[in-house]
C-alpha cells in the first residue's frame, strides 16, 4: 500500500516540477514555429489575394471576397498589404507576429520604422514586436496630433483676416516686382542711350564679344576705372 502511496506521490511531484532549461527552449521554439507558420500562411493568403484581384475588376473582386469570405475590402487589404510588406523578404519578417506584420505593413507606418525592422531581421538581431508596436502606436499619435495642429492652421488661414492679410502681402510682393521691373526698363533704356554713342566699329567688335563669351561672362572679367 505504500509503494502505490509513494508511486504516485512521486509521479505528482515529477508532474509539477519545472521544466528544465533545455526542455523550455524546446516548448518556446514550438511556439515560435506557429507563430512563423500563421504568419507564413497570412503572407501567402495575401499574394493569393493580389492574384485574384489582378484576374478581376475591382467591384467584381469585392463581391468574389464577400461571397467567398463574407469579408469587407478592409480585411482583405490588410492580408495583400502583409503580402506587399513581405515580398522578396518572407523568410524573415515570417518570424514576427501576424499582429506585427499587419502594423508594419500599414501605409500609415513610416518606412524609417520598416527600414529599421528588416535591417535588424537580415542581421540576425533579436527584434522586440512589442517595442515595434509601440513605436508604430507612438507614431500615429503623434501623425494625429500633426493633422489636428495643421487642420487647425488651415482654418485660421481661411480667416477674413488671414485672407485680407495674404491678399496685402501679394499685393505688396506684386508692386515690389511691377518697380523691379520699371527701374530694370529704364536701366536698359539707359544702356541702349550709351550704346547710340559709340562708334559702329567698336559696337560690332562688342556685339561680337557678347556673342561669343555671353554677357555675363563679359561682364564678370570687365573692369572700367571710374
């Protein structure tokens, strides 16, 4: 009676012991190998897709996916734009979550934060999907924030005042230029006076000098003792 007490009190004991090291590392790396193969499968779903919407038109693609998957454009474009994401370099970006894949694939997610992830992932660098994430979350925010500041500018821009003061300031730029314009006239105007009184031989050896060289490249080497 007691051996079949201490069997079984030992056969508890092996059941609740911790696993070794070595046999956690088996468990984590079976873990990893279906998050890899869901990953994988999300990819080639993806290109599945594209091929598809390549072969139909666009309203007919919509009613094949929602006859088909009961799915709405959205879903199927997170999978196409995973499959995008991935192309050329599935066998790596295959290692992150299928959370993390559709958040990069995002147009939304800069391609620095992209850049970054595949350039850790070809060196062989461990990446952290949670930090991603969190920068990809980080950077909607703050885009949020920006289309918030600058919707804001534009109504303030759209002001009677802001457009009373744009309409003064072309204005002021326009009258600037109307003068420019006027003095370069009568500068011309002069120049040509000065011309009038040379002699016609020396008024063709200048014409051909500025035929030849250009007259700003005339005018660049000249130098007249006033």
């Amino acid at each position: 009676m007691s051996d079949v007490i201490l069997y079984g009190t030992d056969k508890l004991k092996a059941m609740m012991a911790v696993p070794a090291k070595d046999e956690l590392a088996v468990i984590a790396d079976r873990i990893r190998a279906r998050i890899r193969q869901t990953t994988a499968d999300i990819i080639a779903t993806g290109n599945d897709l594209i091929a598809v919407q390549d072969r139909l038109e666009h309203g007919e693609f919509l009613a094949w996916i929602d006859r088909e998957f009961g799915w709405t454009a959205r879903s199927a474009q997170r999978f196409m734009l995973a499959a995008k994401f991935a192309e050329d370099k599935s066998d790596i970006v295959s290692y992150l979550p299928a959370t993390t894949i559709y958040k990069l694939a995002a147009p939304s997610t800069s391609e620095e934060i992209k850049a970054e992830v595949v350039a850790d992932l070809r060196a062989g660098r461990v990446v952290d999907h949670r930090q991603v994430e969190a920068r990809i979350s980080d950077e909607r925010v703050h885009a949020r924030h920006r289309a918030k500041l600058n919707a804001r500018y534009h109504r303030k821009a759209r002001s009677p005042a802001a457009q009373r003061r744009r309409e003064r300031e072309i204005a002021r730029r326009e009258g600037e230029a109307a003068a420019r314009a006027r003095a370069a006239d009568a500068a011309a105007a002069e120049c040509q006076a000065i011309l009038e009184k040379l002699d016609p031989a020396d008024l063709d050896r200048l014409r051909q000098v500025y035929e030849e060289f250009g007259p700003f490249t005339v005018l660049q080497r000249l130098r007249v003792q006033l």
